[in-house]
C-alpha cells in the first residue's frame, strides 16, 4: 500500500490511520478518490469508531461507506478489526483493477462472524455471500490454528483474499463461460485444471492425504493442489500478496516499476510479469535477510514452482485486462 500526504500538513499518512499523526487533524479516505480527506469537510461512516475501525467516507445517499455496505451482519467483536482491515486494502486493490462489487453479479457480501465451542463458524463462499471467522483476530488462536494446519502464512487478510477469489472467479471467469465465452474458460482449465472436477470427493481425497510435498511442483500450496477453484483462489490471494507488497515497496521506494499514472496515484502495471516477478524476487530476498537478521521467520517463506508462478501470470493478465 503506497504512502498518502496528509491533506492538512503533507506529511506521510497510512492506509489505517484516522489521524495525522504530525499534525493531529482527524483524516478519512476517499475510496473513489484514493485520497484522504480532512474528516469536517465529509462524511464519515457511522461504523468510525466502532469495532471494525473504519476509516472510510460515505456519500450523501449512504450511511455506510463501500466497505461496511458489504456486511450483513452488524460487528459485534474487536476481533473483527483484523478482518475489516484486510477487507478495505483488498476492496482498495479490487477498485484499482476496475471492480466494483456493488456492480457485479452475483453481488458480494460478508458475514463476520465469531465462532465458539457452541457455534463453529465454516469459512467459505457460496453465491456471492463470504463468511469468515473472526475469532482468528485473536493471535493466539490464530498461532493455533496454523500450527494445527500446517499453514504458517495463514492471516485475516488471507483469508479475504483467498475468498475473494472464489468470488471473482464466480462473476468474471463462470459468468464468461455462460455467455459462451469459450476462449476463457479453455485458458482457465489448460492452466489451472477442469473445475468441474467434483469438488467434494476432492476435498475429501485432499484431508485424507498425507503432505508429502509433491505439491510444491506445481502449486502456490498444498492446498491448492485439492481443486482447481482452490488452486485458482490460492493464486489469486498470493497474486493480491504481491501486488499490495510491491506497491508499499514503490512508495518508499524500494523497486521501480512502470504503471499508469493518474493525478496523484498509480492505476495498474504495464510490464510484463516477468519484470513483476523479477521485482518480487529481489525484495523478498531482502525482506527475509532483514527478518533474519533481527532472528523472526521469513517474512516470504516461498519457493513457487515456475508453474506456480505461470498461474500468477495468468491472473496478472486478466486482472489488467479488466482495468484497461
């Protein structure tokens, strides 16, 4: 996520914050804009201040801002902070690449919700309406779950991520195939397999086997290698990874590469994603030796295959074919 100036003082404001932390003014973003603004001169959304830390404006016809819009269920724990967060840096990424999830069909909506012993939540999509369980907003469950997985780079904003893709997969590659469009879906399946695989023996064959790394030939993770929706989400969420990483490492800047400008902020990537990957490589390089260096994990603990790098390839294509 790229830096933003403060419009009170011009300094470096982020993403998350709700103030100017120089100058103390209380700031909101714009998400049409992709701007801050000073918050006397808008309209917050009713949810600033509330458990999710929202930080966006509304326009003069909603009380909610595009993101809490998105809810159908009103939050209810702290734990959906991580969460909320997550959501707004990937909605941000999603209006970057000319998405609109109010406009598309099957319209996208969440449900945030906080499982217990009582009440087990089940992460997933299904017809546009994604529910995530917010109890992994808790880092020591978080810690558990991972170590029970085996996924160490399970994270809220994964999670968003991950789903997300199953949603676009469903309103910009199935909708193209039911139009007919069979250049797409033939691309899809020579990449990422036939989705119409049956996805619940595949589940079940998938947690029924042993993790014997042979995955690692062909996919972004072990999990990905269940199903070709999985394999299509799990690219897609490390492709989004990789985008927000490269755009924070411009801002500062840490890697050059060539985009759209438009007023004060960059649309999308014109290079090929040879160059992309070829950036990628060299910051993660020195993201891990930095980590390393103060003794804390890799921060990029990946090896793709070069067929697993392909398959982000072919969402880098298509994500910036929708935003020309």
């Amino acid at each position: 996520m790229r830096r933003f100036p403060c419009p009170s003082c011009g300094r470096s404001v982020f993403f998350g914050n709700d103030l100017c932390v120089g100058c103390g003014a209380a700031i909101v973003y714009d998400p049409v804009a992709d701007r801050f603004s000073i918050l006397s001169q808008t309209k917050a959304c009713v949810s600033r201040g509330g458990p999710g830390m929202c930080n966006w404006l509304t326009d003069e016809t909603h009380e909610r801002c595009p993101n809490c819009r998105l809810d159908t269920v009103p939050d209810a724990s702290p734990l959906v902070a991580p969460f909320q967060n997550a959501r707004r840096r990937t909605l941000r990424q999603l209006f970057r690449f000319g998405l609109d999830p109010e406009r598309l069909t099957p319209s996208l909506q969440f449900r945030l919700l906080e499982s217990n012993i009582s009440n087990p939540v089940i992460t997933g999509h299904e017809d546009g309406v994604i529910t995530l369980d917010v109890a992994e907003g808790d880092p020591v469950r978080l810690a558990e779950i991972r170590l029970s997985m085996g996924e160490r780079y399970r994270t809220p904003v994964g999670h968003v991520r991950h789903e997300l893709g199953h949603w676009y997969w469903a309103v910009l590659i199935d909708e193209q195939a039911e139009r007919s469009n069979t250049a797409t879906i033939a691309d899809f399946r020579a990449t990422f397999g036939d989705e119409r695989l049956d996805y619940p023996s595949a589940l079940d064959r998938h947690y029924a086997s042993v993790d014997d790394g042979a995955w690692r030939e062909s996919f972004i993770s072990h999990y990905a290698s269940s199903h070709p929706w999985e394999d299509f989400a799990e690219t897609f969420a490390h492709y989004l990874h990789l985008a927000d990483t490269l755009e924070t490492a411009r801002s500062f800047p840490l890697v050059d590469l060539s985009v759209v400008a438009s007023d004060d902020h960059d649309e999308r990537w014109l290079v090929d994603f040879t160059e992309v990957y070829h950036q990628w490589l060299e910051l993660t390089t020195v993201l891990n030796e930095l980590n390393r260096s103060i003794g804390v994990p890799d921060a990029y603990p990946f090896a793709p295959s070069q067929q697993a790098v392909d398959k982000m390839a072919w969402v880098h294509r298509h994500l910036n074919t929708v935003s020309s």
